[in-house]
C-alpha cells in the first residue's frame, strides 16, 4: 500500500481559521483523514493485500500509513459496522470471510438494479450528451486493459463502468441503493478478475451492455445486464466454494 503523508503534513484534526466579521469556517480542501485511512483499508481489503481471515495489527498499520492509531481505529469500526472486519481477541478486528451463499444473495438483487438502470439508460441515452459521453469514457478506459493492469485498476475500472450507467439511467435512487454493496462487491469483484481469462470476457460483455444502451435498445440492454450480474455471481460463488472445499 502506497503510505500516507506523514503526521507533519497532514494533522487529523481539520486545520481551519476564522474570517471576517460573521467568524465563518471555511472548509479545508483537505479530506477528513478518517476518510482516508478507511478508503486505504478498504482497497487492501478489496485487492486482497489484506487476506480474508487476517489479523488487523492498529499500531503496525498506524506506521505502515504514516498516520496516529487514533483514525485508524475510527476507520476499522466503519468497516466493522459494514460487515468488512470482525471482532478478534482483545480490542483487534481480522478481516472477514466472504461467503458464498451472500455473494449470491447480493448479485440477484444487483442483477434486478443492474437490469433496470441498463433499461433506463436505453432510454436516455440520445438525450443525455453528458451521460453518455461518460459512458463512452468509461468503457473505452476499461477497453484499454491488458495483463500487466493491477486488480486494485481493474476493479476501480469496472465500478466506473457500471456507475456510469446508474447515472445515464437518471435515477439517483439507483446509485443510492447500490452504494452501500460496493465495498461487498469490489471484494467479490476481485475473486474472478484476478482471473486473466475473465478479465476479457468480463469486458466483452461490458461491450454489449453499453453497445444495446448506446443504440437505444432498451429490451437487449436490460437482458445484457441482467446476464451479466447473473454469471459474475454465479462464477464468484462457484470459485468461493471451491477455495472452502480446497482450504478443508
């Protein structure tokens, strides 16, 4: 993991000032280093630089971001509410299992979402130049993929992906009922796209999906991402329950 500034750069606590005659607070352009250190514990957790089943040491992982143990642990307890890491002996946290059976539980209610949001985006693609620019974006920066492409890359290239469709559909419920999943779904994400035969095929299909929304075809944009969702789920829980069968 690429380490954090130092403590002599960046303070957790909000560096601000008061100004003019009303005393306003302006905002730090700075991210909340909360924030931070949970988005970095959550891409090793996602590429897997942080194993299932691994102990979570606070003060060597502290070191390792440059940063105190106290936004830390504030981080480590988001990713404790979200099912990420689990509680391990006195006051320490592993990183948790991923189970098969919720992994699949998770890609049907994501093919449904990912179904309509495609069906949607049909519909608007040829009023929304801006939605379907980023859409273009997306899948030709996903496009541009080849073996040497990390799996931290390839995932973040895949949610773009697919949020660029969220937001072409014009439905932010969309996005909204998605987001809480994304950290359970990178991480499901990971298992078959360090894969290099999935790698390609997951982009071809991507390929068809955005080709049907791009023309206006409603109907085969919809069967596309529903399909989709429904065979990165089946292939995750497929090679989940073969690492349990191999690790028994």
């Amino acid at each position: 993991m690429t380490p954090f500034p130092s403590r002599d750069t960046v303070e957790y606590g909000i560096p601000y000032s008061l100004v003019g005659a009303a005393g306003v607070i302006p905002l730090d352009p700075l991210p909340n280093l909360i924030d931070q250190v949970y988005a970095r514990i959550l891409e090793a957790i996602s590429d897997r630089t942080l194993q299932p089943g691994q102990r979570i040491r606070q003060n060597e992982l502290a070191d390792r971001l440059g940063v105190s143990r106290q936004p830390v642990s504030h981080a480590l307890h988001l990713l404790h509410r979200q099912g990420l890491v689990a509680e391990s002996g006195r006051r320490g946290f592993e990183v948790t299992q991923l189970d098969p059976a919720r992994i699949r539980q998770l890609y049907e209610v994501r093919g449904a979402i990912d179904a309509l949001a495609a069906r949607l985006a049909a519909k608007r693609a040829a009023s929304d130049a801006a939605g379907r620019a980023r859409l273009e974006a997306a899948f030709a920066a996903g496009r541009g993929i080849d073996r040497n492409t990390t799996l931290t890359e390839l995932i973040v290239l895949d949610v773009d992906f697919h949020r660029a469709i969220y937001q072409l559909a014009g439905n932010p419920v969309i996005e909204e009922t998605i987001a809480p999943q994304w950290p359970h779904m990178r991480r499901s994400m990971a298992t078959v796209l360090s894969e290099l035969d999935y790698r390609g095929s997951a982009w071809a299909e991507h390929a068809d999906i955005a080709g049907h929304i791009l023309a206006g075809d409603v109907k085969a944009a919809e069967a596309a991402a529903l399909a989709h969702a429904q065979t990165a789920g089946r292939m995750t829980e497929e090679r989940l329950r073969a690492s349990e069968e191999a690790a028994a």
